[in-house]
C-alpha cells in the first residue's frame, strides 16, 4: 500500500512539471525552471505560475500600441499640414 502511494505521489509531480513546463512556455517564462518548480512544489507551482503574467501577450500589447502611437502621430502630422 505504501509503494502505490509513493507511486501516485512520483506521478503526480511528474505530471506537474510537465504541465507546469508547457504552461510557462506558453506565457513566455522559463521553462526549465517552472519545471523544476512544478517537480518539487506539484500544484501549488501550478497555481503559482497562472498568477505569474504574460509575457507573451504583453509583448504583443507593447507592439500595438506602439504602432498604435505611430499612426496616431501621422494623423496629426496630416491635421497639421492640412
């Protein structure tokens, strides 16, 4: 009964850190790392990493709005000229 408990215990971190790994690479973390985290820590870590941010989508935020400042800059160059 032991060895099946240890057995569930090694499964389910194992489980963890792959899930943990595929979730950080997602949100552009570190993917290694949260995968040692999601080994030793299991679902905590997995908590831990969905309050972790973004990286990816704040880098697709920073673009849009940066090109979103470029054409609001030429539209006011047009009204100057204008």
């Amino acid at each position: 009964m032991l060895f099946f408990s240890w057995l569930w215990v090694i499964a389910t971190a194992i489980a963890c850190s792959i899930w943990a790994k595929d979730i950080a690479k997602l949100k552009g973390q570190k993917d290694t790392q949260w995968m040692v985290w999601g080994f030793i820590f299991g679902p905590i870590a997995l908590l831990a990493l969905t309050a972790y941010p973004d990286l990816e989508d704040r880098r697709h935020q920073r673009d849009t709005a940066s090109e979103l400042s470029l054409i609001k800059d030429n539209v006011s160059e047009l009204c100057r000229n204008s």
